[in-house]
C-alpha cells in the first residue's frame, strides 16, 4: 500500500475526523473509501467529465447515457 499525503483546509479536516470516529473507522478508511467511490461506482469508472469523451453526439444521447450507466451494476 502507498502513502500519500494531502492538505486539507482546517474545516475540512476537521469534518473528515468527525465523520471517521462517528463510523468508527480511521480516518484512512475513510480517505480511501471517498476515493475510491469517488472513482468508480461498481466496478465500472464514472462518467468522465462532458468533452472528454472522444465522440460528438453526448449533448444529443445525454439521456440515454445517463440511463445506461445509472443502470448498469
């Protein structure tokens, strides 16, 4: 496992202790867990941000995208 450090404002911070003692877990877990499902949601990557996806119709299927990956498990 790899240790990386990040700075956090103070409020910030203060929020991830509060939250990590009030779960019982350290606030590492915790770190990780926001992460990772800030990364991937079922095994599968989140959507990207609009632009980056490489294809020219997403304004057009926005819908149906959104319904796709939604839906997916």
């Amino acid at each position: 496992m790899k240790r990386t450090t990040v700075k956090l404002p103070d409020d910030l911070d203060a929020s991830l202790r509060y939250e990590a003692g009030r779960r019982g877990i350290t606030v590492s877990e915790l770190t990780r867990q926001a992460i990772e499902s800030h990364l991937v949601v079922g095994g599968r990557r989140r959507l990207g941000t609009a632009g980056h996806s490489g294809r020219s119709d997403v304004s057009h299927r926005i819908e149906e995208i959104l319904t796709s990956e939604l839906a997916a498990p």
